[in-house]
C-alpha cells in the first residue's frame, strides 16, 4: 500500500512540475518577444536615445495631430529666441476661424476680434489637440502657415528626422482645408513622417524644452469659459470609463486621428528616474492606441535597467598601450575617458564589447603616436558594440555609441642626444642587417 501511495505522490509531483513548465512557458516567451497590434511602432529611451524596440519604424506615415510635436517644437523655440511671448496676444484670421468652426476637426470654437495669448492658444493645442489655435500660432509665429510650414521642413532637416514631409500645421490633409491650404504646399499633399522620425521629434522637444511636460500632462484646461479634457486618456482621468487607461508615469505628448492616419499616440513616461518614448501608428480605435503603447511602456520598464557596461578608464583588454615614436617611453597605456552606461535588456550584459579606432592624424607612417603625448590627450575613439541580435541602434544617427580614448600618461619627447644616438643606431642596425642578407647571398 505505501508503494502505491509512492508512485502517486511520484506522478502527482511530476503532473504538477509540468503543469508549471507549461503555465510559466508563456510568460517567458512573452517577455522575449513582443507583438503589437500596430503597423508601425518605436520604443526609445529618452535620456540615451537607444532604440528598445522597433517594429517598420522606417514607414513614412500619416501622422495625423502628431504633426503638432513639431509646432510645439517651433512655437517654445520662438519664446526662447525672443520672438514672441507667452502673454504676447494676437487675434484669429477667417481660415483660423473657419477650421475652429467646423464640427468635422478637434476644436471648441474660436472667437474673432479677441486677443488670445500664446499661452491660451499653446494650452488648447498641446491639452485638446485644437486645430484652429495651431493655425493662429502658426501665422503668428511665420506670418503665414506657408512660411511656417518651410520653417517646419527646416528644422526637421536640422533635427536630422529620416523621413518627413511637412505641408501643414496640423496633422490634417490638406484636401480637407479647402482653398485655405498652405501657399507652396501641394493642395492634396498630406503630412508624413515615420515613427523613427516622431520619436527622434519628440526626444528634442522633451530634452530642449521639457516645460513642454507641464503642460501636456495636464487633464484639463479652461478655454473660452469650457473646461477642456485632454485627449491623452493614459493621464489619470476622474472619467470612471478611462481609468482602465491610466499609466503610472505618462506626462505625455500627443494623439492624433484621420481617416488616413488611423488612430496614432505619441507618449513618453518617467519612473524611478527612467523616461521612454513610444509611437504607436495605424491602430484600429482610440483604445488601441493607448493598449498598445501600454505594452511597449511595460516591456521598456519591465525587461531593461540602466547598466554601467564600461567605467572610465577602463582599458581595452586587446590594446591596452600604444607604441610612442621619439619618446622618453616607447608606449602609452591608454583607457576610455568616460563610463559608458546604458539601459540593458536584462542578460546582455555579456553581449557588449569595446573596439578603438586611433585618430590617424596622431600616427606616422609606422603607425606610432609621436612625443610628446600629454595625459589625458584624446588619441581616438572606443566604440560600443552590441554582438547579440536585433540591436535597434540609436534614434539619433549615431550606430554605435562612442567615447574619447585618451592617453594615460604623459610621455615627453626625448633629449636630442638621445635622438642622435637612436639614429645612430638605427643606421649601423641597418648596415649590418645589409651585411648580413651579403653574406647570405654568397652561401646560397
């Protein structure tokens, strides 16, 4: 009997040793690989610029109101070079008006012969995606949307954005404005731009003006004597029906929607010190925008901590000193001149590895550096590379990462006698080796 009850127990255990391997297994692959219900979508982190994930971030796509990441950028811009100001006022024009008044675009309605300030019109853009006071903004800034649209295209072309094509100041197609489309810009032409480029847009305007945080994190305004509530549903709402979106964390950025579009979320959330961005492009609803960012938010905190791979001066295991021409010394010890920290998907620490790269404006024709060396004088670079797969690299252009590779020590150039004395030796090293292939040529 105590036999039987043995094997029972035996099979029991391994039953629910296998229904755990079965339950757990899952989770595992979950963590390992992410799918989302988007056609394209970014995850960066926003203090590095590191690419957590990415899936077709290279597809130039109708970004909808997330064009007004960029107007934000340029209207803060314009503060800061003095331009105008936040209580600088100005009064709404009849294409302002009619885009204000018509119920088909994000808008409450806009007052004519009023002074509206920056400060107003900014608010009602950033918080309720208004299409009118973006295009108010617009003419004030540039004096038309035209002029503001090519001051668009520039600074995109600064920022360095891969893909993008500005035609207006809203997000909205163009065909939809009516003979108000912005002079220069195609009438049927559409804002594009992919989710690489949204994310490397909203990097620096949350990095150049983070102010820009305080404001759209705000649940609600008052405007033209309406309170207002903000699109972005991830904010904590008092709405009952919008608390299932809330995110621990979001302060940010931007939503946006057209027929062509689909529903796109721009976002960007802070815990424990670590900030993220995410796009999410051509979801099915206003739900699945935040879902999805939601799952791109948890796998950024969730599978990855800021790691310091390299501390400064570290030096590289496979060149660690570099030959010295005319030195008092022959070589240099060399080392990087900063740490180089970065958030690590957790168990790639092992996957990262150093490569130096010396400056060949430093060598000669020997490949040596030349005396005198000072301490701590840049010779190179020491770049970081990732041996695993599916390395994402870097919003910004950058592939791999890189710091300064510097020198040690100083060596100091030898005495002149010294010099003389090599050269010497060089010469009569070089006549007996001379001597020496003679003699050879003679035996053979």
């Amino acid at each position: 009997m105590k036999q039987i009850y043995s094997k029972l127990l035996m099979v029991s255990l391994a039953i629910l040793v296998a229904m755990t391997s079965f339950i757990a297994q899952p989770t595992n692959i979950q963590a390992q690989e992410l799918e989302l219900d988007a056609e394209s979508a970014i995850l960066v982190d926003a203090d590095t610029g590191k690419v957590l994930y990415a899936k077709d971030p290279d597809i130039a796509l109708p970004p909808a109101s997330m064009t007004k990441i960029m107007t934000e950028y340029l209207v803060l811009e314009a503060i800061e070079n003095g331009e105008i100001t936040w209580e600088t006022t100005t009064q709404i024009s009849d294409y302002a008006y009619s885009i204000s008044a018509n119920p088909e675009f994000s808008g409450i309605g806009l007052t004519q012969d009023k002074p509206y300030t920056v400060k107003e019109l900014y608010e009602a853009m950033a918080i309720f995606s208004d299409n009118g006071t973006t295009i108010a903004l617009a003419e004030l800034v540039s004096g038309s949307e035209g002029e503001f649209v090519k001051r668009m295209n520039q600074k995109a072309e600064e920022m360095g954005l891969p893909d993008f094509q500005f035609v207006n100041s809203t997000g909205l197609d163009n065909s939809s404005l009516g003979d108000n489309y912005p002079e220069g810009t195609d009438p049927n032409g559409t804002d594009m731009l992919s989710a690489r480029s949204l994310a490397l847009l909203a990097y620096n305007l949350i990095n150049d003006y983070p102010h820009a945080l305080d404001i759209s994190s705000q649940i609600e305004t008052e405007f033209e004597g309406y309170k207002v509530e903000n699109l972005n549903w991830m904010l904590p709402h008092e709405a009952t029906y919008l608390k299932q979106f809330y995110y621990e964390g979001i302060d940010g950025l931007k939503t946006g929607y057209t027929g062509l579009a689909g529903y796109t979320f721009t976002g960007t959330a802070e815990r424990d010190g670590r900030r993220l961005i995410t796009v999410v492009m051509r979801t099915d609803s206003k739900e699945a925008r935040f879902e999805q960012t939601a799952r791109l938010m948890d796998y950024g905190f969730s599978q990855f901590e800021n790691k310091e791979l390299f501390a400064a001066g570290y030096q590289l295991k496979d060149k660690e000193t570099i030959p010295v021409a005319k030195g008092k010394e022959d070589q240099v010890a060399v080392s990087i001149g900063e740490e180089i920290s970065l958030p690590i998907k957790k168990g790639d620490e092992e996957l990262y590895k150093l490569e130096y790269n010396i400056d060949e404006d430093k060598l000669n024709e020997d490949g040596e550096l030349v005396a005198p060396v000072k301490k701590g004088d840049k010779i190179g670079t020491a770049q970081l590379v990732f041996t695993g797969d599916n390395d994402y690299g870097y919003i910004t252009n950058t592939t791999n990462l890189s710091v300064d590779l510097i020198a040690d020590e100083a060596v100091e150039k030898s005495n002149w006698f010294m010099l003389a004395l090599g050269a010497v030796g060089d010469f009569f090293s070089g006549i007996f080796s001379s001597v020496v292939d003679m003699v050879k040529g003679w035996f053979s």
